[in-house]
C-alpha cells in the first residue's frame, strides 16, 4: 500500500532548526511589508477614483500618485518574489508596460492648448458634445445637418470652464459636496451658496475672458444684446433618461459689456441647491457634467413655446403637441403663464386634432435695454389663436424632422420672431411614460426600513430586494435587483453591470468590491447594520446611495422603466484601464495567473492572494525543522502544538523556558481564536457512537492514508505567531485543520483563512460534516468553497470588531466539529447540528434551553 506521507519524509531536506525558524521569520516578514504596500497602494487608488469624479485625469492633478502607484506595485513585487523564493519578472514586465501607456496619455493630456475655448455654432454637430455639451451640440446638429432655421451664435466650451473653475476649484468643490448630505436642507443651502460665492469671485483666465467679449461683438455688435444660456454635457439628446431641466440658469437682454458676469452666473447655477441635489441623487459625477455656455442673439418673439413630438403619455399616438404663447415663453413649463394648446396630426397634411385656447393677458419680451418686461396683450389677442394654421404646420413639420434625426421623441423651444421667422432654440429628448419621478428624496410617507453604513457611491435606484448570503448565489441574480449582501467580494464583478444598487452588511470602501461598484457607477452603500433581516427576497426597495437610507416600495422609476437595467459602463482612460479596473476577480479561475493581469489593480489582487496562500501553505518540511527549536504548548485541548515566535507572539517572563501556556501567547488571532475555543460551554471530545458500524467505519478509515495530509494525523500540530498574525497547522485525531489569520486596527490587513478536511468516518458522513462546517461559516460571512469533506473559507478586509469575533467563533467551531462525523448520519442530522450551534448549544445537549449565546454580528 502506497503511503504519500511516507515518501515525502524521505525528500525532505536536513534543515539546521535555527536556519528554518529565521527563513519562516524572514518569510513573515515579507509578507507583513507586501500586506503594508497592499494597503497603501489600495488606499491611493480608492482616492484616485473618487477624486477622478470631480477632476479630470491630468498629469499635474494625478500624476505624483499615478507614479507613487506604481513604484509601490513595483516594491509589492519584489515583496512577492522574496516570499515565494520565485522570479516574478512577468509582473514587473506587465508594471512597465502599464505605466508607460498611462505616461504617455497623461503627457498628451496636459498639452491643453490645442483645445479652443470657444466655437461658432456653424462649426458642431452631436460629434462635439464633450466639447460644447448637450444643448449646443443639438442645436449644431439641427442647423448644419437637418439645415433647420437655428439663430447664429458661439459657445465657450467645457475647456474653458476646466481651465476657469474646473481645475483651479476641483478640490475645494470636493470637499464641500463630499460633507453634504442631499436629504439636509441646510446643508444643501450652505454647500450651494459656498460654490457659488467661489465661482463668482474666482478669477477669470484672460483668454476665457476675451473669447467671450471678441465672439460676443462679432455676433451682435458692442452694443447688441445677448441670451446666454447653459449647455452642460448631458443636457441634450446625449443624456439618456437623465434631464437636467429648470435647473440651470438662463439669462436674456445680456449686454455685451456684462456677457462675462453673465457667464459666470449661468456657471454659478451649477452649484445651485437644486442642481447638486440631482447630481447627488441621480450618482452624476462632477466630471461628467462640466458646463459649456452658450450665447445666442436675443430675439424679439412675436410667440414662442415648447412642442413634444409625442403625446408623453402614449407614446405611441401620432401626435404632436404644441403649446403657446405670445411673447416668450419662459414660464410655461413653469404654469406660472397661460399658454395655448395645440394637438397637431403628423404627415404631409397636418390637422389640429384639438386645440385649447387659453386667456394671455399679459406678455414677457425682452426690454429696450437690459432685461426683460411684462407687458398687457391688447385685448383682441388675448382669447386669440397665438399660432396660424401655417406656423402649426411648419412647427410640425420640423418637429418630425428633428424626432426622425435623432431617432426618439423630442422636447423642442421654439420661437417665431416678430417677422414671422420661426426659429429653434432647444431640442432634447422628451420624458415618457407614466408617474412621477421624485429627484429630492422620498415621499413623506415612505418606510425606511435600515440605514447607516458608508456611501461608496451615491446615487438613487429602486428594484425588487435580491438577498445574497454568499458569493456562490450570484448567479441567480436577476437584472434590475438592488442587490442586497452579507458581505461585499470582487465576485459582484458577476451582476455589477446588471443591478440597479447595492447594499452590504460588510464591505471595505476601499477594497476591491468598492473599486467595481465606482467603477460602474453603481449606486451603493457597505456597512449597513442588520439591513439582510429587514428586507424580504422580492420586496420592492429603494435605495438612497447619498443618504445610506433603504425604503420600502417603488419610489425612484418610472412605470416604463422598471423593466430596464441601468447602462452600466466603465470609464474608457488609460487611467482607469491600465490602473484602476480589476479584471482578475475570481482567484480559483484559469486566468488567474500573471499573464491574465490586464492593470495595475490586478497585481496588486494577483500578490496579495498569492502571499496569503504562500504564508497558508508553509512547507510541511519547514515547519518540523523550525518546530525542533519551538516551544510546546500546555493545554486541556487534545492538541499536540508547538509554537515558534515570529516576533511579538509571546510574552515569556524566562525566554528560555520549553513550554508555554495560551496566557502567554499574546498574538491577536490566537487570542481571539482561543477565546472560542477554551469556552468552559464548548466541548472537544464526543462519546462514541455505540452502533458497531460507525465504530467499524472508524477503524477502517483510520487505517486508510490520509488524502489531504503531509504527515501523519494526530502528530504535532505547528502554531506561528506574532502580535498580529497566526498559522495554526493542526492535525488532530482523524482530520485536518489549518487557520492563517491577520487581525489589526486596519481592516484593509485583516483576514482569516480557513481549511478543514478529513475526518474517521465515511466519506458520506465526512461531506455531511463539512457541510455543517460551510453552513456555520456562511451565516457569520465567510466566503466558503466546498468539495466532498474539503471546506476552503475566507474573510477578508473585515473591520477588527468582526475579524476577532469571527475567529472567535471559529475557534468554537474547531472544538465542537471534533469527532462529529460519526453522528452525521443523515442531512437532517446535519441541519440539527447547524441549528444548534447558532443557538448556542455547543455540547449539542438534546435537553439544551438556555438563550443563545452568540451576540450577532455587526452588520449581519
């Protein structure tokens, strides 16, 4: 009979015990300096991320921290092969590779002046919209390809307001919005009025100021007037089901001599109450959103109004609706003025279905000077049609026009001039379907159901409730979930691209989970306490990202979009391609290997799982060498152990003494681990069965070679330790244990890993074993992979409270698993067994009627 234990006693190498001891302390420490640089390097890109949603990606912003990135993933590198005793040189290659592209773009970035800072609406089409944003852009589509009557004007573009406010300002704007909360009025006031103080006084580039004035006189002369008006990127047919109405300024009858402070006041709408609680509620980043202004001649309106190309509330009806008024039309949507009504047909011969006529008293037209005035209609026109069959006709005519051209139902600002002259001034996607979208927080009457925890990102989303106990359930997400997780893990990579929103009991807002949800800009919160037995599977919520607030029922959607999943899309920059975004996600994958390494943050993923199992699976070899010179622990537990001192794991008052006891083993882990373990309520020894047959199984698998073992079970068991770290490699009676765990103040280094494997029974009743083992571990967040009686666990980047109560429990659940085998005869048996552990019931009394005494977890 072939003994695998046997011949790799033979192999081993004669190791002098003080040579061993100092390779596993030089191995530790490794390990230690990669998990530092780890943290470091994922603390940089977690403010690299958030900073890059109010900057744009520039080499004098980013730059010094895109190359101390760098050099640190380099120094994790060379951590890395030192602890593996391996050549790591495709990983340093791939670094390289990574930092030149991103050197390169970064260097082009900064070459700033070849972009203009202001265009003749002549000159765009939709093709420019990063550049003039949505409104200017529409409208140089509309005039240079649909060749429609648009007025001549000029924009200053988006550049223009990162060279002027953008950049100077970005990280007084970030920290002023990121203290804010949308759900305080207050807050929201003094956040608003601090901008928009900032942007009037802020000093104004010269070659902005003179873009304006020279542009401005070539348009209407010195002493024309202007409107000026906002165009921000998205606010057009670019910005999907997003609009940004009313809340930006616009401003008419502008003089040319104040086109600048005009400039800076419709700039300075940007940051009004209403506009940042959008932003904030909707998840729009600031760099998304930069702000072109656009400035057109004034024209004297004889009418002016607004036309849907589309009834909104029946999309499919073939019906234009267009209200009016005479003068201008500023306060219809409002309702603050009577307009007009007008259900037009479309087709070669229009015809008004119906047609409400409304009582126009009075009348708003620009002023002879500066502003505007309010004026009395004369009384034969105020109960009179303010549009003729033949402008009807030719306001639906380029209302198809326009809905045809960009292929969706359209909202359309209109005027005819007192010539006559009918003139487009806005075009933007119409809002359908039916209900009302809420921007400013629920309705008074909605349930929270939990709240509290850390915004990862902000935003609003409604869905029905998906609840993940562990990572293996994600493939029955369905699309449109806000979902809901015990703990946060880079396996959401799955769904991130599907969900609506995310809540998680646990979750490290600067981990790799975080990193995905930013990327994808998925509306998220991490450590909100209890929320997964608040929430029911299939219960409509809706999540308040900004506020950390989960409510009940449907309150952010629209009738018509509850069946839509959210377009979710990466940022496409070298940046956030060659350094930010995590490819590798799933460690046990066949691409995860240095060549599947696509970025930066893979590396750093790829090290950091490579060290934990380089130090997870120290060398059996190694550990009996270094063994010969450690010290034997004196315990009641049934465990042969020996314990060797990484550095700071025991406090002896005789260093030279060859036993110690628990008490003076001040290791962190250990001390939690054996907290649970050592429990006077917790048991490690069970009675034997009395049926012959399970005696007999036992014997017979004790005589079996052990699968998962190196040496022979029931032979010395190995403890490392040191103040924050432990390996315990323990072979008991009839299986197999292994912990390796990092407990510290910072949770980005915690984590325990955990195996489990073996057993005296059958193997039938090894795997309904390891099953109670898995089940146990789910319910207190662990992550858990299980095969046959093998159990793999993790808990990762947990905070210290929940790290040391986990491996407390831990340590209760290597004591009462001891021997279980034996009594798992059936799944029902198994089921038994989890559910008196969770009650507190760790000697599995049948007679058992205490309270239990397991304090839940934070946050689960």
């Amino acid at each position: 009979m072939w003994f695998p234990f046997r011949r790799a006693v033979q192999c081993r190498p004669r190791v002098d015990p003080g040579t061993a001891t100092e390779r596993l302390r030089a191995k530790y420490e490794c390990f230690r300096e990669l998990l530092g640089l780890n943290t470091e390097c994922l603390e940089i890109m977690a403010e690299l991320q958030q900073d890059l949603r109010y900057v744009l990606p520039r080499r004098d912003v980013v730059g010094g921290r895109v190359g101390q990135l760098f050099d640190k993933a380099r120094q994790v590198v060379d951590a890395l092969e030192r602890l593996m005793g391996m050549d790591q040189s495709q990983l340093r290659a791939i670094l390289d590779h990574q930092h030149d592209v991103v050197a390169r773009f970064l260097a082009a970035e900064q070459e700033v002046v070849k972009r203009r800072l202001s265009a003749w609406l002549f000159e765009l089409s939709m093709a420019n919209v990063a550049e003039v944003g949505g409104k200017a852009a529409a409208l140089g589509e509309v005039k240079n390809r649909l060749r429609l009557p648009v007025p001549d004007g000029y924009v200053i573009t988006t550049e223009a307001y990162w060279q002027a406010f953008g950049l100077p300002l970005w990280q007084e704007i970030r920290d002023a919005i990121e203290r804010v909360s949308p759900d305080e009025p207050e807050q929201l006031y003094e956040c608003a009025r601090k901008l928009q103080e900032m942007i009037l006084q802020a000093p104004l580039p010269r070659a902005v100021e003179v873009a304006i004035v020279d542009r401005a006189k070539r348009l209407v002369g010195s002493e024309g007037l202007l409107a000026v008006r906002s165009s921000a990127v998205g606010e057009g047919p670019e910005g999907g089901p997003r609009s940004y109405a009313g809340q930006f300024l616009s401003l008419l009858n502008v003089p040319v001599g104040e086109a600048t402070s005009a400039y800076r006041r419709v700039i300075a709408s940007r940051f009004s109450e209403r506009a940042l609680a959008y932003r904030l509620f909707t998840g729009i980043a600031e760099v998304e959103s930069p702000m072109a202004v656009l400035f057109l001649p004034v024209i004297r309106p004889k009418a002016s109004g607004i036309m849907y190309t589309r009834d909104p509330s029946a999309p499919r009806s073939q019906h234009l609706w267009i209200t009016s008024t005479w003068g201008l039309g500023l306060e219809i949507a409002s309702g603050r003025m009577p307009a007009d009504l007008f259900i037009v047909s479309r087709g070669r011969r229009v015809k008004v279905e119906e047609c409400q006529l409304a009582e126009k008293t009075h009348q708003l037209l620009p002023a002879d000077g500066p502003g505007l005035q309010r004026l009395p209609v004369a009384p034969d026109e105020a109960r009179a049609a303010s549009l003729s069959p033949e402008q009807l006709a030719e306001l639906a005519r380029c209302g198809a026009l326009i809905e045809e051209h960009f292929g969706a139902p359209q909202d359309i600002e209109w005027a005819i001039d007192e010539s006559g002259q009918l003139w487009i001034l806005q075009t933007r996607p119409l809002a359908m379907g039916k209900g009302k979208r809420t921007l400013f927080g629920p309705r008074a009457k909605a349930v929270l159901l939990a709240s509290g925890g850390r915004t990862v990102f902000p935003g609003q989303a409604s869905g029905p409730a998906c609840l993940i106990e562990h990572a293996a359930e994600l493939r029955r997400v369905p699309a449109g979930s806000i979902l809901i997780m015990r703990r946060a893990s880079p396996e959401i990579s799955q769904v991130v691209t599907r969900i609506r929103g995310l809540v998680a009991e646990v979750g490290n807002i600067a981990g790799h989970a975080a990193a995905l949800l930013r990327e994808f800009r998925v509306p998220s919160v991490f450590q909100m306490a209890g929320v997964i037995d608040k929430v029911k599977e299939g219960q409509w919520v809706s999540l308040d990202a900004s506020g950390a607030r989960l409510y009940e029922g449907q309150l952010w959607e629209r009738e018509a979009e509850i069946a839509e999943v959210p377009e979710r899309k990466a940022p496409q920059d070298p940046i956030h391609q060659q350094v930010l975004t995590l490819y590798l996600t799933d460690p046990a994958g066949h691409g995860f290997r240095p060549a599947g390494c696509r970025s930066l943050h893979d590396v750093l993923r790829y090290a950091h799982e490579k060290a934990v199992e380089a130090m997870f699976t120290v060398s059996d070899w190694m550990l009996e060498a270094a063994g010969q010179g450690a010290k034997e622990l004196q315990t009641e537990a049934p465990l042969n152990l020996v314990v060797l001192d990484l550095g700071g794991g025991l406090q002896l008052a005789d260093p030279s003494a060859r036993k110690v006891t628990p008490e003076q083993i001040v290791s962190r882990p250990f001390r939690a681990l054996w907290r649970g373990a050592s429990r006077p309520d917790v048991s490690w020894k069970r009675e034997m069965p009395a049926s012959l047959g399970d005696l007999a199984s036992v014997v017979a698998s004790s005589l079996r070679p052990q699968e998962y073992a190196g040496r022979p079970l029931g032979g010395k068991s190995y403890l490392l330790v040191a103040r924050d770290y432990m390996n315990l490699n323990a072979r008991l009676a009839y299986h197999f244990s292994l912990v390796d765990a990092c407990l510290t103040d910072e949770a980005s280094l915690n984590y325990i890993a955990f195996r489990f494997v073996g057993g005296g029974s059958t193997a039938y009743r090894r795997s309904l074993r390891a099953q109670f083992v898995e089940r146990v571990l789910i319910h207190y967040g662990f992550l858990c992979d299980r095969r046959g009686d093998l159990v793999n666990a993790w808990l990762r980047k947990a905070p210290p409270e929940q790290t040391e109560y986990c491996l407390d429990i831990l340590g209760r659940l290597l004591a009462c698993s001891s021997q279980l085998d034996m009594y798992m005869a059936s799944p029902e048996v198994m089921r038994w067994y989890v559910e008196q552990f969770l009650r507190g019931n760790y000697r599995f009394d049948p007679n058992f009627t205490g309270s239990p005494d397991v304090r839940p977890l934070e946050g689960t």
